[in-house]
C-alpha cells in the first residue's frame, strides 16, 4: 500500500512540477497545493498526504479549466486594495444577538470600531456592558458586476489584547472572532458566496476551535473544521483565498493551512440588486446566560491587503 501511494506521489508532484510549470503558469490554487506538498514530512502535518491525494483532482480539473477558458474582456486588470487600519470602512450590527428579558434591543450604540492609531483598529461588542450578545461586523465594500471572475486573496494581522477566563466577573469576554471574503450577487442569483471562518473565544464553550461557515444555497451554518488555536494576546497572520468561478477556496493561519469550504447562502430580500464584495472582520460579546455575564469583547486588527487577480 505504501509503494502505491508512494508511485501516486511520484506521478502527481510530476504533472504539476512539469506539465503545469510549461503549459501555463500556476494558478493560486497550484502554487498553495505545491507548498503543501512539499512541507508534508510527518503525520503530523494539517494534511496528511492521503486527504491532500483527495483535494488532486479538483486541483487539475481547475488547472485544465484556466487553460480552456478564454480571457474575460470585462477583467481590465488586477486590483489592489491594503491598509495598516480598518479607517473608513464599515461598521453595521450583526445577525448574532441576545437580548435578556427587560434589556433593550441591541443597537449600534453597543458597538463601536476605533482607531486609536494608525497601526491597529479594534474592534469592540457590548461596549455599555449590557445583559446582552452584541455582533460588530467592520467591512470594506467594492461594487462591480464582475467581481466574481476575480480570485480574490485578503490577508491581515489579528490578536486579542485580553485572554478570556471562566470567571463571571471578567470585564471582557468573547464568544468569537470572525473573518472572510463573499460576494453578493443582487443581480442574478441572490445568493451570498464565499469563505468565512469562526473562532472560538468561549471558554465555557469549544474554546479555540475554528469553524468555518458552510451551505449551498440554504441558510448555512458553522461547521467545526478540526482545528484549532489556543486564544493568546499574540498577532496572528490570516490568509482567506477564493476563486468564485471555480468555487476553490484557501485558509491558512499562521502558515498552517485549515480546512475550508465555499458557500452560497440566502440572504434577506431587503438586500439590493447590487453585485458587491466585502472583506469583513468580526467579534461578537459572550453569549450572558446563565450567569447573566455583563463583559465586553474586544479584538485587534491590521495590515491588510485585499488583491483581485484576473488569472
């Protein structure tokens, strides 16, 4: 069985080494499945070599698409959007919400995204410290009707500036961070794609599991993808890539790659007619029951980069 796997290997690193490098050139998708096969040299790796032989196929299959496929007219030229901070994008309250009997509604005012210097945004939720789950959502918007032909990769720094506890009387507590890339489409589909990923800051919860949300053209829901990441005040690296024509998706974290997956989710019909990107960060407050936990939560975010490739 080994031999068999082995002579796999030996076929498969040659087509993308050889085949892909002078037929055309690699694609993003060729270039993360070729670092990740060159890194795998123990069990211990984020995919063994017998789920990365799984993801081969798709792989190729996409490779064959780019070389078949004519170049998009409408695709004047890649984009490039960075920043060292979150100024000037946009803040709106999230669908995660709690509201204890006898507390107001969650509003705006129980969250808030600040600036306190160029090099750092952060983000806050249940900042009056209510009886209540509060959900910041801090996007940047691009509007073009051809903003799914694009692979778009987002990059950026995150951290905690706080460890969460188990004790009730914490000033600051999360339920989770989020982050990731969709496009909606208002004009045809009305449907939401992309990669988003979750998490966990609940220590009462599955403290440190990252999840990611999945769907096809359903609700959708957060999945546990098997990975995790013990919360710490350390700056963490994201990397969220997804090819929309394709469906192909990337997630790493602190150059380890996790396992994701591409949605289409429904959205309310309120929503415009509009095709619009969004690169969006996320935290919401720590669900308050049982104990009734008034705590805020808290996260920082910087040097990001958001690129539109037309390959």
């Amino acid at each position: 069985m080994v031999d068999i796997i082995n002579f796999i290997e030996f076929i498969i690193t040659s087509f993308l080494e050889c085949f892909s490098a002078v037929i055309f050139s690699r694609t993003p998708e060729q270039k993360s499945l070729m670092a990740a096969w060159h890194k795998l040299e123990s069990d211990q790796d984020m995919i063994s070599r017998r789920d990365l032989l799984k993801l081969v196929p798709a792989v190729m299959a996409s490779n064959l698409v780019t070389i078949l496929e004519p170049h998009d007219p409408n695709l004047k030229t890649d984009k490039s959007f960075h920043g060292t901070n979150l100024a000037g994008w946009n803040v709106v309250l999230g669908d995660a919400l709690y509201v204890r009997a006898g507390e107001p509604p969650v509003t705006l005012a129980d969250i808030e995204t600040l600036h306190p210097t160029s090099r750092f945004s952060e983000l806050r939720a249940n900042i009056n410290r209510r009886v209540i789950m509060a959900h910041n959502i801090t996007f940047k918007r691009v509007i073009d009707p051809f903003a799914r032909n694009y692979i778009h990769t987002a990059t950026f720094k995150f951290r905690l500036p706080y460890i969460p506890t188990n004790d009730n009387n914490a000033l600051w507590h999360g339920q989770t961070l989020e982050a990731g890339i969709s496009i909606w489409d208002g004009a045809a589909s009305r449907l939401d794609y992309g990669l988003a990923f979750q998490w966990d800051l609940n220590p009462w919860n599955e403290f440190g599991k990252f999840r990611v949300w999945t769907g096809q053209t359903g609700a959708g829901k957060w999945v546990n993808n098997g990975s995790s990441l013990t919360p710490d005040t350390n700056w963490h690296q994201a990397m969220i890539l997804v090819d929309f024509k394709r469906e192909n998706t990337d997630l790493i974290i602190d150059g380890k790659r996790h396992l994701s997956s591409f949605f289409k989710t429904t959205r309310p019909a309120a929503w415009g007619k509009e095709v619009a990107a969004r690169f969006q960060v996320e935290i919401v407050s720590i669900y308050p029951e049982p104990s009734g936990i008034k705590a805020a939560n808290r996260a920082q975010f910087k040097d990001w980069t958001w690129l539109w490739n037309t390959a």
